[in-house]
C-alpha cells in the first residue's frame, strides 16, 4: 500500500521542476523538504543554457521573465580564467538570464503547487528502506516521526545527499581546496566606475574589469546590474572556513586584501556568499527504487551551469517515472534515466574541469594557456561549439530506429500551419505529452501512433523530415519517413 506515487526529497530547483513535470504527467508527487522556510543564502544569480528552452515551451519563461530580463546571449560568459563573447552570433549557441535562485524557485514551487503537488516543509528524511515493490521514508516532521510509503523516491537533496549515502551510492571525485567569496556591493563615494568597468580606487589606482591574477589568488571585477559591483576573490590558501558562519563584507575586504595587497572601497551589500567547488558524480544515479537528481547526482566546479543540469535531469526522468508508475512503460525505460543523464552529467564535469585547469596557475606557463585559448575563442566555429558545450544543447542521446541529424537533439521550435490555425513546436510541448508531428501527410505513420502518443497534422516551412517522435522532454526519439524506425522507436519509448 502506498501513499504517494513518488516520494521527493528536497525542494530546491530539482526537486520542485521534478514535482511540476510529474504532474503534468499525471503522478502524485509528494515534496518533503528539511527546511521550515526558504534558505536565506544567496546562491545562483543566474540561468543559461538548454533548461531556457524547456522553459519556455512550457510557458514558464514568461512566467520568470516577469521577474527579470529576457534571456540574453552574454558578453563575457566565464570559461575558467577566460571569457566568451556570444554577442556576435546571429543565433546565440547559449543565452542566460539573471534571476535570483530563490526567485526561480519561489515561481517553481508556486507552479508545482497549482498543478497539484503537495509541499512539506519542516519535514526531514532520515531513514530510508526499500524492497522489490516500494520504498519507505522514515520522516521528522514538526508532528514527531513518521513512515511514507511509495513505488520511488527522488534523492533531489543537494551535494551532500543524505539519500545518496542512504542509498550506498559513492560519490567519487575532487572538492579544491581554492575559497570563493562574492559580493555584489553598491557603488561606494571615492570609487570611480569607468564605462568599460574598470574601476578608479584611492589606494590601488586602476583596476580593470576581468580578472586581476596575485600570488594570492584571483580578484574578478564586473557588474550585472547598473549601479551594483560584482566582485569574487578566489583564494589557494584561505585559513579556517567555517561554512555555518554567514558571510561578512569585512570578510570580503580582508579577502580582497590578501589578495590585491590593498583596499578596495566597498559599499552596502545586496549580496554576499561564499563556497567551494567540487567536481563529483554519483557512481549511478538509480538504485532499485531510489533515484538521484541535480546536485545529489553531480557537482560542477564552474559557475553558471548546475541549475541547468539540475533541472534537465528533472524534465529526463519525471515522463519515465510516470509512465512507469501508471503501467506504460516499455520494458527498460526507467534505465534510459541514468543512459542519457549519467552520460551528460560527464560531458558537463569534462567542460567544468577543463575550467578548473585553465583558471589554476599564476605562473607564465597558465597565463600562455589562457592567452592562447582565449585566441581560439576568437574564432567563430570554436567559440560556438564551447557554447553548446556549456548550454548543454550538443547533448544527443542514442535513439534506436532512426538515424536522421536531429534524432537524440532538443526538438527545434518549428512555426507550424494547422487545420486550426498557426501553432509552434513550443505550444505542442506545453502539456509535456509525447506527440508524432506528421509534416507530409503520411497517414500510415500517423495510425502506428494513434492510441500511444498525441498526432498532430501540419506543415513547416523547411520541413525537416516527413514526420517527427518527440518525447516529453523535447527530445527528438525519431525523425523520417520509414515505418519501420517509427515502429522501433515507439516500441522503445511508449508502449
Ligand atoms: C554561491 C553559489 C552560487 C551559485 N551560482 C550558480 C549560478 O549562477 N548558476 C547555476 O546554475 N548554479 C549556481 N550555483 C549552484 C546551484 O545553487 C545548485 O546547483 C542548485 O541549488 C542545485 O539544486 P538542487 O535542487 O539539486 O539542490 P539544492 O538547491 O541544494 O536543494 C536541495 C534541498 O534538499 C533539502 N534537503 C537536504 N537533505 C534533506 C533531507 N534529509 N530531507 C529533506 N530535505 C533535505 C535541502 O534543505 C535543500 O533545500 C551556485 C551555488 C552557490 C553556492
């Protein structure tokens, strides 16, 4: 007997899309989180990557544009020690928008609330248990302990997941030593801004915008806001951190001087935090009836991209838990989870280390390193293949029956003329129900579909294949004209 159809612990942007995308897919997710409220410190300031996308063909952009800006290609997005400029693409190869993580997660749990998943916060897992048809969480909650029961349980507990140990999955790979500090600090009297960043300091002189390198460490200079002063220091030999002590803008400006030898004037804080990355992955993100997601799964040593990761592990294996759980799943689908997530969980560590070694290193060697790669970056073809690397969006994941350019890719917001008028790709994948886009009139491909999948009829300019399989998770399962690979790829996704 159990209560809920999945069990997730751990309400952060994981854990609350996973709760949204299985409501939509017609499960009962039941969100059990340890925290009475909101966490206070201030983490991701920032979105980039193919999890825009996702958001917005399910008419959620608009929702956290509403909050912010609109997704912009950036004009300095960090890569280690270097910077990209993606100003210059007619079609950007990565866009990132600048919304506070408490925001995006505020506007998560809202929209997985109104679909009709339940929140429990104040509520800790702290005992699991599993057997061939269930797992149980043994829970703390406001009430006193007690048992939830249900036929799986998402691990969505950030880096140090207690379900992961629970679980006995290992976590092998690197925590650096290196301590970062941010601050975004109003602009303070006696400190010049110039237009291009630089800054105008009484004790140190000019400063220019970018990374300044010291013995010490790096101090990096910027602004995402008008009026508001972006600065990090990245620190080799920091001393004593404690990681419970709340950040301080004393902390900030002793940081500073270690590193630049002087003060740098600092006005009020907006913000203020610190950490340390790791590089890690879950040996395997599925154990019998406990699965894991989002920072339990992995942790990237560069800034800008968990989130996207995160989230995309959600929208991967929320439609495959379902169909799991209502009965419908093709044998091994729930293994697909880890093929394609654990697979890009690596390539997004192999981009993130990479970082790593070219932002190390203060001697001549490291700057020749980062000189000559920032040269590469120049050019166009290089730059844009590091982007997709970064945003995710070069992910392609093995689909049996089909061997066109777009099987295994995120499906192209395609404009389309119906019976019923103009509709998008995007609009189709609102609902995030698997549907076959028949682009030629090809009636025997649409009556293999009926029954299993939504069929919608219509033509694009340039069409790209007589008829598209698109998963929920916007991936293209098979794109063509044979029967014989629709067939296939049917019987592989949707039984
Ligand atoms: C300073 C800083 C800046 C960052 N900047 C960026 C950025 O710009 N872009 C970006 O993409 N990423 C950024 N990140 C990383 C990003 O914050 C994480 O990748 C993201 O929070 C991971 O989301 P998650 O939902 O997987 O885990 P988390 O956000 O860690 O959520 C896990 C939740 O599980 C709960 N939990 C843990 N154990 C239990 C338990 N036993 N029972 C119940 N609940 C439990 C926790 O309380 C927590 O709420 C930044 C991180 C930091 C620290």
């Amino acid at each position: 007997m159990t209560d809920v159809d999945v069990i997730i612990v751990g309400a952060g942007p994981t854990g609350l899309m996973l709760a949204a995308e299985l409501r939509l897919a017609g499960a009962r997710p039941l969100i059990l989180e340890r925290r009475p409220e909101q966490g206070k410190t201030p983490k991701a300031h920032g979105l980039s990557g193919q999890i825009l996308d996702l958001l917005r063909y399910r008419g959620l952009l608009e929702k956290v544009r509403g909050l912010v800006t609109d997704p912009v290609p950036p004009h300095r997005f960090p890569f280690g020690g270097v910077h990209v400029d993606l100003t210059r693409f007619e079609e950007p190869p990565l866009k990132a928008l600048s919304v506070r993580q408490q925001s995006l997660e505020r506007l998560l749990e809202e929209h997985a609330i109104e679909l009709g998943a339940e929140v429990r916060r104040g509520h800790e897992v702290v005992g699991l248990r599993q057997d061939d048809d269930s797992v149980t969480a043994e829970v703390r909650g406001p009430e006193g302990t007690y048992e939830v029961t249900a036929p799986y349980l998402v691990g969505c507990d950030g880096g140090r997941s207690p379900v992961r140990s629970m679980a006995g999955i290992g976590f092998p790979g690197t925590t650096y030593p290196e301590v970062n500090r941010i601050g975004q600090v109003k602009i303070p009297d006696g400190l010049t801004v110039h237009d291009n960043g630089d800054i105008e300091t009484p004790e140190l002189g000019l400063i220019k915008a970018g990374f300044t390198r010291t013995d010490s460490g790096v101090f990096a200079l910027g602004s995402l806001t008008p009026g508001i002063l972006f600065i990090q220091t990245t620190e080799d030999d920091p001393g004593e951190v404690d990681d419970d002590v709340p950040m301080t803008l004393t902390e900030l400006g002793d940081s500073i001087r270690r590193v630049l030898g002087g003060d740098v004037p600092l006005g009020d804080p907006v913000r203020l935090s610190r950490y340390q990355f790791s590089a890690r992955q879950a040996e395997r993100y599925r154990e019998g009836r406990i699965l894991l997601a989002g920072d339990a799964a992995h942790l990237l040593p560069s800034t800008g991209t968990a989130i996207n990761v995160g989230m995309s592990d959600s929208v991967n294996l929320a439609w495959k838990l379902a169909a799991e759980i209502q009965g419908r799943a093709p044998e091994g689908l729930l293994d697909t989870y880890h093929a394609e997530r654990h697979a890009a969980g690596a390539r997004a560590l192999l981009q993130s280390r990479a970082q790593v070694a070219l932002r190390r290193g203060h001697d001549e060697a490291a700057e020749a390193l980062r000189a000559v790669f920032q040269e590469l970056l120049d050019d166009e073809s290089a730059a844009r293949r590091l982007a997709s690397h970064v945003a995710g969006t070069d992910t392609r994941y093995p689909m049996p029956g089909s061997g066109h350019a777009l099987a295994g890719t995120f499906v192209p917001d395609l404009a389309l003329e119906t019976d019923e008028g103009a509709t998008s790709v995007a609009e189709l994948l609102r609902p995030a129900r698997p549907v076959l886009l028949d682009l030629a009139g090809r009636p025997e491909l649409r009556e293999l579909a009926e029954g299993r999948v939504d069929v919608q009829i219509a033509k694009a300019e340039d069409r790209p294949a007589d008829a598209l399989l698109i998963r929920p998770d916007g991936y293209v399962a098979w794109a063509g004209d044979d029967a014989d690979g629709l067939r296939e790829s049917l019987a592989t996704w949707f039984a």
